[in-house]
C-alpha cells in the first residue's frame, strides 16, 4: 500500500514471521529515543521472541505493519527483492471502545528508522491505520507517543492528532513495593520530594556614567 498522490517510494505491507530482526531493531531504537531502554533487553532473539512474535501476527487483534523502500535492485512500488525494512506499526483496536460503540483504531510503535526519516515512511504508515480503520469500522484513530519523544509528537500533531491521555510505567515489582507501603500506612504513601531548584540571584545592575561628564 502506498499513500495516494504521494512522490515517496514507500510502501507498507503486513509483517511476516521472518521480519523478526528487523522488527526488533525499529523496537530497540523506539525503545531507546522514548528512554525506555530497559523495557527489551539488547539480547539476540531467540526461540521465545520468534514464537512471540508468531502468536503477534496471528492475533486478530493486532495488523503488525511495516513500511518497506524498495532496494536499488528492486522495481518500483516495493516486493521482496532486495526491499528494505524502514518503519514499524503495531495496529489494534481498543477493546472498551468497541464494547461502548465506538471503536477506536490504535497505533502502537509507530517508528521510523532514523537514518530514514522524511521520505514518507511514517505517512505510508498513518495511511494503513486509515485503512484498517475503514476495514474495522473505526471512526477515529489513536496515536501513542512517549512524553519525551518530541520528534513523534510534532509529527502527530502535524497530522491533526490531538492530545488524549499520558502513559505511564513502571516496574511490577517496583509497584508491588509502593503497594506493599500503601496498605501499611492506612491508604498513603509518602510521595519522593525533589531537591530544590537553586535559583541563580539577580544581577547586580551597575550605573553607567557618560563619559563626557567624567
């Protein structure tokens, strides 16, 4: 799929099992910009990656999408021969929204190699949210973007996405401990005080004398 009236090569097309490395490393590099390093570990992909990935692309519930540039060996409009993995989506469709009437599209992991960005890849991605939206009958589409991704989020907001909801994560043991902490003190917890910010003072303002009168 490409975006119509679109100059840009890029296309997108559905992932496939033997897309695992290369869908790892877009993921390693998302993970990495939105500082969330340690969410997947630099490891090789093993037998447990491959079959997760596997159960990901079976799950009607998700559309994992890539978008692809064809190689210099490839023709135009993309295919296998010597394509070129740029950029990644994970598509869904919000469960609560369906139950309440209104599904929602999300896009999960919308990332862009960085050596490969402003040639259209992240567009071509939107566009198969916009078509998969159409196939599911969702009427609005949900982008998310980490708090310290700038780049993504100038680039939603260029889209027309408006702002929503703030994700946060943590640790599960880490929570465990802060809930642990929550029931022996009666329902509080005692919330981590930042050090004060140092304000530099003033500058001093020194008179200026003219220098015909001295």
């Amino acid at each position: 799929m490409s975006v119509p009236g679109s100059r840009s090569r890029v296309t997108t097309r559905a992932a496939r099992p033997a897309d695992l490395p290369a869908v790892l490393t877009l993921v390693r590099q998302h993970r990495a910009e939105a500082h969330a390093e340690g969410v997947l570990t630099g490891q090789t992909p093993g037998a447990a990656a491959a079959a997760g990935f596997r159960r990901l692309l079976a799950d009607p519930a998700h559309r994992v999408v890539l978008a692809v540039l064809p190689g210099p060996n490839a023709p135009d409009g993309g295919g296998d021969g010597g394509e070129l993995v740029v950029g990644l989506a994970v598509l869904g469709v919000d469960p609560l929204s369906v139950v309440l009437g209104v599904p929602q599209v999300t896009v999960d992991n919308l990332v862009v190699h960085r050596d490969r960005r402003r040639c259209g890849a992240g567009a071509a991605l939107l566009g198969a949210a916009v078509a998969y939206a159409s196939e599911v009958g969702a009427a609005h589409v949900v982008g998310a973007v980490g708090g310290h991704e700038a780049e993504r989020q100038r680039f939603f907001a260029r889209m027309g996405f408006a702002p929503l909801t703030t994700r946060r994560i943590v640790p599960r043991e880490t929570l465990a401990r802060t809930l642990a902490a929550w029931q022996r003190g009666g329902g509080t917890v005692a919330v981590p005080r930042r050090p004060p910010v140092r304000r530099r003072p003033p500058a001093r303002l020194v008179p200026l004398h003219d220098t015909a009168d001295g």
